[in-house]
C-alpha cells in the first residue's frame, strides 16, 4: 500500500541535532518543511553528550529550553602524572559555560522545537532512496513505515521537495545513494561509551590523555586511546573512548574491553557502577574533517555527521552540525526564492563556499594534529612537557574547541584564526 505523495518546500531526513535544527530554523522562517527520522522519539545515539560553549551558542540562536541541564565550567586535563583544570574561555562570542545532555534528551528537544516551529515530524519513516527529475537532480525521496519494533509495516510513502537535506548521519545511506562515498584522506575514529551512577559531582568535563590499567601479573600497563568523563544532572556520567584511525592500535583493540580495564582502574576516584538500564557499552564511527563531498550538488544538501562534519581536534561533532544547520537555512530560504532552477542552484552552491570557508582551514589543522597524536612518542612528549605549561593548554583549549574570536580579540585568538586561514581550505 503506497500513500499520497507529500510535497514541501524542503525534506530533512535524520532529525538529529542538526537536522531538527534545520528543519526548525527553515520553519521559523516560513518554510513549509517535513523532518523524517526512521525512529520515534525518544531514542539514543552514541556520543559523548559534551556540548562546548560553541554548541551552546547555537542552542541559544534556536531558542531551545535548557533549563536544568548540566552545565559545565570547563575541562579537566590528567596525562603523565599531571592534573590541569581549565575553566571555559571568556568571550564576547561564545558563553564561559558548557553543557551535558544525554542525546536521549537533546534529541528529542530539538525535534520537538522544529515542531513548535511549525515543522512536521514523521516519526518511524525510514527513507529508502533518492527521487531524481529528468535532469538528475534529487527531489524527492522514497520511505517505508516502520511498527514500534522498527519492522516495515508494507507501508510506503513518498516526499517531494524542491531541497532535501541529508543528516542521517555517519552512514548516510542517502547521501551514498546520491552517489557521495566518505573520501579515503579524511581522519576517522571509532568511540566507545556507556553510562555510570557515581557519588560525585562535578561540573568540569574530564579528559584522559592516558588510559592505564593493571595485567594479569599486576604490572601497569598503558592501553591505546584517550578517555572522557562527562557528569550529568541526574548523578549519572557519560564515559567512554575514542581512538583515531591515525593510531597503530585501530582496528585491532578490543576496544570495549579497554574501557572497561581502564573504569576499573579508576577506583574510588569516581565509584563507577554500571547503569545497566541504559545499556551496554556500545561504539559508534566519527567522521571527521568533511569526509563526504561536496556539501551542495544536484538538490542535496548535507549536514552534520552526513557531511563529516565533525572536529578531528576533539571528536566534538554537536556544534558543527547546528552550525550547518543556521547557514543551511539560511542558504536555502534565499535560494527558495529564486525564480528559476539554475539561480536557485547557484545560492545553494554558496553553502559549500561559506562552510569551507568558515570550518575548513581549520578541519585541516586538525587532521594534521591528529596525524601527529597518531604516533605514540609524540603524544607523550606533549602530555609530559605540554601539560605543565598552563598557559600553552589555555591556548591549546582554545584551539582543541574552536572558542577563539572570530574578529579581534586577544594575541592568542588572534594567532588560532590566522592558522586557520593559512592551512588548506581542502
């Protein structure tokens, strides 16, 4: 059985943080927009939780209602016997807070503020292929409905839109269906994470640069990749961890099994006890540094995840994709409203040209930083000789989060964005 055709101004499909976002910037702006997500709400997704005061900048753009969240003051650093505590810079541009929330939650507020907005959710739809005119273009696509175990129910539907936007994020099964594979130069890596209740209270995020545990014969042992802990409101932590494609170690570690030497290793610091209610410790791929492109071609637009857009300084990918979504929205409420097809395809085109511009000198730094933590004598001279030097870490957390002014500001700012601008825009 197939519905009536839907039509709209533009199709979202993947209403995670940056496709709600769209959808509910599009909306505000008087666009008639359909957001489809295979899941109903709510539902998780692997990430850290993490969201640095640039995340929150976009949170409070939108207008989402954070009151009660987990807010954060800053970054805790531990590597090579050290101990940093850093609190978030202060800036015109950007708020001195963070904040943590489960993707549980962020998720589902967003969604529900597209809504709010006036965008219209189809929740259980999973889109299946691309519609194409005569020309080549997507205009459209084509999706099954699922039950609330997620079985197709022989139902189908199809969506017309002048623009569709794919956020179904690392796998973009639309955006390969479009014809944009992942690009082999780009920085990958795989996290791993789970929740835990603990005693402690916190309001600083905490990084790991070394992840250490005991052997069966009870020596120390260091064990590949870099460790978070991220305290929510509800006396719960998100934990987990990440190892670059860069490292020797990927693709041959059991990566579940470190995580859980190394919580174990962590003792009474934190108390650790598994919420077993939230599941299991599970992984998830990070596409880094733009690893499909391009972001703009044929009707399709690519945001978030689906783009690659996430920072190969810190695996951080939340900020980014609300940030696409603002200029995506913006991009094609002005592109909407050229009369022709071509001119319409021009404007659009400028979306690719601004997030470039904006994010890729910087995704370049990135991914050579990235190549060069990759190699284990290089991180540890840094963490033993980097870390003591307050003053560089300020700078590097400056840098690692992308807070600097974009205009102005101090030396320090000043230095992060002419690196930027100096590094390939690739």
């Amino acid at each position: 059985m197939t519905d009536a055709t839907e039509s709209a101004d533009v199709i979202v499909v993947g209403a995670g943080p940056g496709g709600s976002a769209t959808a509910a910037n599009l909306a505000a702006a008087g666009r008639h927009v359909l957001l489809l997500d295979k899941a109903a709400f709510p539902r998780d997704k692997i990430c850290g939780d993490g969201l640095t005061p640039r995340a929150v900048r976009e949170l409070i753009h939108l207008g989402v209602d954070t009151t009660g969240w987990q807010r954060t003051k800053g970054l805790r650093i531990l590597g090579g016997g050290h101990t940093l505590t850093l609190d978030w810079p202060t800036t015109d541009h950007f708020p001195a807070y963070g904040m943590v929330r489960t993707r549980a939650q962020l998720d589902e507020a967003i969604a529900r503020h597209a809504q709010t907005r006036g965008a219209k959710l189809h929740e259980r739809t999973s889109v299946t292929a691309p519609i194409r005119d005569d020309s080549g273009r997507v205009n459209g696509v084509t999706a099954k409905v699922l039950d609330d175990r997620g079985r197709a129910t022989g139902e189908t539907r199809t969506f017309h839109a002048p623009v569709v936007i794919a956020s179904d994020g690392v796998s973009s099964r639309l955006a390969v269906a479009a014809g944009r594979p992942k690009r082999a130069d780009r920085v990958m890596a795989t996290a791993v994470r789970a929740y835990y209740d603990t005693p402690r209270r916190d309001d600083y995020l905490e990084s790991h640069l070394e992840l250490w545990t005991t052997d069966d014969n009870g020596r120390r042992m260091l064990m590949p990749g870099y460790g978070w802990i991220f305290p929510l409101e509800d006396g719960r932590a998100n934990v987990g961890l990440g190892i670059l494609d860069t490292s020797a170690a990927y693709g041959n570690t059991d990566y579940k099994d470190v995580m859980r030497r190394w919580v174990e290793d962590l003792g009474d610091s934190w108390s650790f006890t598994h919420d077993e209610s939230a599941g299991p410790i599970r992984g998830a791929a990070l596409p880094m540094g733009f690893n499909r492109t391009p972001l703009y071609a044929d009707g399709l637009l690519l945001v978030g995840d689906a783009g690659g857009m996430v920072n190969p300084f810190n695996g951080e990918g939340i900020d980014y994709a609300l940030e696409a979504a603002r200029v995506g929205a913006e991009v094609i409420v002005q592109a909407l409203a050229r009369p022709t097809i071509a001119e319409r395809d021009r404007v659009l085109h400028g979306y690719t040209t601004v997030m470039k511009d904006e994010l890729g000198g910087y995704f370049t730094l990135g991914r050579w930083f990235a190549h060069a933590i990759g190699h284990p004598e290089v991180m540890r001279l840094a963490t033993k000789y980097g870390l003591p030097r307050t003053a560089l870490m300020r700078l590097l957390l400056k840098i690692m989060a992308n807070l600097a002014e974009p205009r102005g500001g101090h030396a320090d700012d000043r230095l992060v964005n002419a690196m930027s601008r100096l590094a390939p825009n690739a």
